[in-house]
C-alpha cells in the first residue's frame, strides 16, 4: 500500500525538475524593451511573477494529486 506515495513523491519531484528547466530555458532569457529606465525593474517584475504563478499552480495541482491519492486510500 506504500506505492501511491512513492508515485506522489515522484510526480512532485518531476514537477519540480520540470518547472526548474522551464524557468531556467525559457523564462530566464526573458527580455522586456521599450520602458526607457524601468526596462530591469519590469523585467523582474514579470519573470517573478511567472515564477510566483508557477508556484502556485504547481501546489494546486500536488495538492489534487494528493488529496486523491490519500481519498483512494481511505476508501481500501
């Protein structure tokens, strides 16, 4: 019965490793131009905010996986 946990585990660490190399390929290299002197400031901004949106949604979604996993536990 311990199998439901390890593939929680293992979907929560592929998500991390994914949202890892999707931060660092294609946000990253992110560049906003036209805003005179706020260009880095706006930058910033955005590509924390992507990474803010991208937290959360990755807890969401191991928060559903969770409570599924857990839900067919009880139900066994």
């Amino acid at each position: 019965m311990k199998a439901p946990i390890y593939v929680y585990v293992f979907i929560m660490w592929m998500m991390i490793i994914s949202g890892g190399g999707l931060l660092f390929t294609i946000i990253a290299p992110l560049e906003i131009h036209g805003s005179g002197r706020y260009d880095e400031i706006l930058d910033s901004t955005v590509k924390a905010g992507i990474a803010i949106l991208l937290v959360i949604l990755w807890v969401f979604i191991v928060s559903k996986i969770k409570n599924w996993i857990f839900h067919k536990q009880i139900q066994n």
